[in-house]
C-alpha cells in the first residue's frame, strides 16, 4: 500500500510563530496531485490532507494511517509550515507550537523516524518546505547509520528539504519556491529523466536543487534505499508512455531470505555510499555489490530491486560531483552485477534494459558537460593538480571517453534506439579532441584496449572513421617505438611514474615487473586497422614487434565476463616473429575465433550483449572482442595520408 500525509500549516496560535499564506495550497496541491489526481497512485482512504492540525489531531492521524491497516510499501510525508533547530534536533511546528515547549507540541524528526521505523515501513520519502529545513540532516545519523540502516525494520529514506541549516524557505503567490519547483518536476514541465516510468525523491531533488541555484535559497535532498527502487510519483515524461507503478515496477524487496543477505552486506554498502565524495571505483563497487546478487540468484526479482535502488540514489549522489561519466558508470555496474542471471531471469535482462537507457542518456549528459567545459577552455580534460601525471593519466582518460562514446552507440544499435540522439554531438566531442589533444593520444597501458575496440566499433556510426585511422596510426606509432612495450592494466601512480621514466629513458628491462607481457592492445590495433584498409602500414610496424606475446582471451560463458576473474575460457596466445609474421597471418588466426563469438548464442541476447560490452570498460583487463567480429576489411581514402612507422 502507498500513503501520503500532506501537512500545511499557516495558521500558528502562539507567537513569535506568525501566520503564513501558502503552506495550506502547498500541501493541497501535492495531495490532489498525487492522491485526488492519481499521479502517485496512493491509498485514498489511507491517505490524509492536514491543514493547519494541533500535534495531538497528527499524532492520531499518524497512528491511523500507519498502524492500523495493511503494511505500508511507501509513505510520503509532506510538510510546508515553519520548522527549526532546538537542541541539535529538527522540529515540524503545528497550529499550537510552542517554541518554549517543542518537545510536547511540535514534531521532532527523532519522533517520526521512531514512528517509521516502528511501522516497518520499506521506504519513506520526506519533504519539508520549511525554514532551516536543511536541519533535518542532524537526526539522519540517529536513524541511518551502518549498524541499523539494513536491519529489520529498519528504512529506507529520501529526504528533499526546502532550505539550507542557515536559510529561510520563502513563498509568494500562496506558494512555497521549493514545492512549486517540485510541482514542476511532478507535472513533467521540468524535465527529471524520460528513461523511468516514476520518479524518485533523490532525483527530483537533484533538479529542483539545480533550477532554484541564485535565489537565496538551496534546498537539500539525500537518500539511500538497499531494499529497492523507491516511487514517488508516475513520470509524466517517461518515453514509454503511461503505465501504472504497480505494473511497470520490480516491487520492493518483501521480508524474506533474500533481504537478509543485504541486511548482512549494508555496512560495505555503506561506506561505498559515503565514499562517493570522492571519485566513484566501479570495480570496488562491483567487487561490494556482486556477491550480493550471487546469494540472490535463487531471488532473482529481489536481486533487480536491491541494484535499481543502488542505482537510482547512488546515481543521484555521485551527480553531485559533476561528473556525467561516473553517473554512466554507476548505472553501468548495477546492470553487470545482473549480467550472471540475465539469461535465465527476465527480471534481470528487463532491468538490464533499462539500466542501459539510463547508460545511453547519463553518456549523453556526459558529453554535454565536456562541450560545454570545452567551449570555456581547451584544457578541460587536464586533471586539476595537473604536473607528470597528465604524461600518463590524461591517455588513459581519453581513451575512456572514446570508449564510452563507441558503446553508446553499440548499445543504441542493440536495443534499437534512435542513434541521432547521441551521435552528432559525441562525434563533436571526438573531433574536439584530436583537435586540442592530438599529442596525447599515445599508448600508456594494456587497459586502453577495451576502450579502443569499442570505439572502433563505434567509429563509423559515429561518422569519425578518419578519426579512428588517426587514432590508430598514433597509437601504432608509438608502440612501434617501443618495440610493443605497453604497461599493465591499473598501475598505481608510483608504478606509473617507473613506466614513464622506463619510456624516457629506454630502460625497459629495468621494468620488466610493470610491463604487459602478453598485450592485448596490439592485437587489437592490427585487426581494426586490418577492418579500415591499413594492413600495409599494420605490416610495415611488425617488424618493430619481433617476439612480442600478444593474446586475445574468450570467455565460454558471456554471463560470467563481469567477475573479478573469470575462471573459464581460452587464451589466444601468439608471438610476433614465431606464430605469425604479418598481419594476415594474424587475421587467419582471428577469423577462427569471429567463428566462435558468431556461434555463441548467448551474445544473440542484447541484454547479455551490452553488458559484457559495459563489463569490460568496467573491468579493463577483458575485451569485448565480438564487437568487432564479423566486420569486413574496406579501402581507406585517407590511409595514403597516415605515415608509415
């Protein structure tokens, strides 16, 4: 069952409290928008609208709604009215507050989350359109902390407050700024996200707080929900068109097995969830989250659930930072974790789907951010503290945009979804950096691999095949000048710091530990640059390759290539100048594995598909070599214009 409380209060009978003009519309309007107008599809018997009520007329409101009927799946509180810290705890004011007396006749966010919790409620949303409202986050530690937040009985919570600590919430025209913000993102005249068929607090939260930027006023939204995806309200800009929430939906996980072994897992998730300050680690997050998901393979709809609500507040988290990519990341781990039970779930592979839309718009907005950072300064890709890192770091980075540029549109290509959306401006983005970047495109790692090949495989959708060729002959260049010598995959700065200094002074056998030996890179560059006509400048680089181990690595199961190591497969291992001499050879060679990835039914699974496409720019020491199995050697116009290493 889902319940809303909408609470207003502009009528105050002890001063300094003094009357107010909108609180009353404020909570009328959430209540007949998502109860009287169904857009929340909340009980309406169970559901209350409160104008202007004494504690004692709330307190047995609450008791009614929350415990005398069916177990409650979502609450949402509304509160617009005033409100203020006292003693290190916020409080809610009703009609006979006094500010002498809080305890007695106001509402201490400590009293409500006693009340939730005692409920058994699965998820909460809380939104106060209050004065200070911000002072909500000093009771959150109360309630949600590593030791009670998976506990039974314990909840899930998202929270959007009107107003910093130290500001006031303003209202004109009977209305509060932040609740007709939050009208907007409801209605869909402000657009939240068109990926999910409801909205989520965090991420309305996160629009509100953007568009209310300047006005003197900053509203806070925080969230974290182990147990599933929680649901505001239905999207009205959802792509998919209307639908109802309880159709549309992985419910939220029941108190059963499956929840236990989340509970057992919530202090790492945790600390994943208090660490996104900082830059979001994919593989520590998948390393967290998917022995979860393997205990739950017998709760396969539990396991889609508990991986949406990751995504959806964790995402709204990391938004915070800024970065777009690491947002597409997030999502992108949450589908891998699915990966191992998306043949045999349809739960699984659907939410897979959906996380892909979400990969495919977070890309997007990725791309708009970087063109926009570009149009201010051509340094924009430069790490912050700049110095010798960026001669390692900055390679890798640009390779990773490629990357995840190529997979957009694979993943557009697979699930069949319009392709002008993204392209035009991500081949922008490209062309923006082969223009200011050039230079820096140069091998640093064997990990730059996965990003490689998917965007060769990319390349010509995105219209950029000169760009790939370019890429290429830099990258073939400067391997061939080090005799193929490429670094392992995740070095440490230190290490990264030895292998720069073994490239400038040519003292590779000093470095022999920090060395990739086989590398897939290689391989890789022949075999694109093979597909785009270049095989006589491939050729004329082999010579520089003589005795290089190169390897190609085939999992026997797809659904197994997002694990920390991947236990069965095959090893394609060769040796420039023993097993193969040109590039044909090494083609022969390859066209005996495109005949294994072409007959393996399981990559005939788009869900299967993207996320092992997603799984190895995750985990960059894996390849997804079926994207370019299969892809036909052509001319090139531009190869004369490349110069022969």
């Amino acid at each position: 069952m889902r319940v809303l409380i909408a609470i207003g209060c502009d009528s105050y009978n002890n001063p300094p409290l003094q009357p107010l003009s909108g609180a009353e519309n404020d909570a009328a309007t959430i209540f007949g928008h998502l109860v009287t107008d169904e857009w929340g599809e909340y009980d309406k018997a169970q559901s209350k609208l409160l104008l202007s009520p004494t504690m004692a007329t709330l307190r047995s409101t609450v008791e009614d709604a929350l415990f005398s009927s069916q177990p409650i799946e979502e609450l949402t509180l509304f509160f617009a009215g005033h409100g203020g810290v006292k003693d290190n705890t916020y409080f809610l004011c009703l009609k006979d507050t006094d500010i002498g007396r809080m305890s007695l006749n106001a509402l201490s966010m400590t009293q409500l989350f006693a009340w939730i919790t005692e409920a058994k409620i699965h998820h909460t949303n809380l939104i106060v359109d209050a004065c200070h409202a911000g002072g909500v986050v000093h009771d959150i530690g109360v309630l949600l902390n590593p030791h009670v937040i998976g506990k039974a009985g314990s909840l899930a919570i998202s929270i959007l407050a009107a107003s910093g600590s130290d500001e006031y919430a303003g209202e004109s025209g009977g209305a509060g700024h932040c609740t007709s913000a939050l009208m907007a993102c409801l209605k869909g005249e402000t657009l939240v996200q068109t990926t999910r068929p409801s909205l989520e607090l965090v991420e309305v939260g996160q629009v509100v707080s953007r568009t209310m930027q300047g006005t003197g006023q900053s509203p806070v939204c925080w969230g974290i929900n182990l147990f599933g995806i929680s649901q505001l309200a239905k999207n009205p800009r959802f792509s998919g068109g209307s639908a109802h929430i309880s159709e549309t939906f992985l419910g939220l996980a029941s108190d059963g097995a499956g929840n236990e072994h989340i509970r057992a897992a919530s202090d790492v998730i945790w600390e994943q969830y208090l660490s996104l300050t900082r830059d979001f680690d994919p593989e520590r997050f998948l390393d967290v989250v998917q022995p979860v998901c393997k205990k739950l393979e017998a709760e396969p709809a539990v396991a889609a659930a508990f991986v949406l609500g990751l995504s959806t507040t964790f995402g709204a988290r990391i938004a915070e930072t800024g970065d777009r990519f690491d947002v597409a990341r997030l999502q992108s781990a949450c589908a891998v974790a699915l990966l191992p039970m998306s043949a045999s779930s349809t739960d699984c592979a659907n939410t897979i789907m959906q996380l892909s839309n979400e990969v495919l718009e977070s890309i997007g907005k990725g791309a708009d951010q970087l063109l926009a950072e570009f149009n201010e300064s051509t340094y924009a890709l430069l790490s912050k503290d700049g110095g010798i890192a960026d001669f390692y770091f900055l390679p890798l980075r640009l390779m990773s945009i490629l990357g995840w540029l190529g997979a957009a549109v694979q993943i557009q290509t697979i699930s069949g979804a319009n392709e002008a959306t993204i392209a035009p401006k991500a081949a922008d983005l490209v062309r923006l950096i082969m223009t200011h970047y050039g230079n820096s495109i140069v091998p640093v790692s064997d990990e730059m691999a996965a990003f490689y090949v998917s965007f060769a495989a990319g390349a010509d959708v995105l219209d950029c095949r000169e760009e790939l060729e370019a890429i290429s002959g830099l990258l073939i260049r400067a391997l061939h000048q080090r005799g193929g010598r490429i670094a392992d995959p995740r070095l440490s700065g230190e290490d990264a710091l030895r292998f720069l200094t073994a490239v400038t002074e040519g003292r590779y056998d000093d470095f022999r530990d920090i060395l990739a030996n086989p590398t897939t890179l290689l391989p890789a560059l022949l075999l694109v640059m093979d597909q785009c006509g270049l095989s006589d400048i491939a050729d004329g680089a082999m010579r520089g390759f003589d005795h290089t181990n190169i390897n190609i690595f085939i999992p026997d199961d797809f659904t197994t290539f997002g694990a920390a190591l991947i236990e069965e497969g095959t090893n394609f291992s060769l040796n420039i100048g023993h097993t193969v001499f040109r590039v044909s050879e090494l083609v022969a060679e390859w066209s005996k594995i495109e005949e294994r990835l072409n007959a393996d039914a399981t990559l005939a699974s788009p869900p299967i598909r993207i996320a092992s496409i997603l799984a190895s720019l995750l985990r960059p020491d894996r390849v997804a070599w079926f994207l370019i199995a299969g892809k036909q050697s052509t001319g090139s116009a531009s190869s004369q214009e490349l110069v022969q290493p």
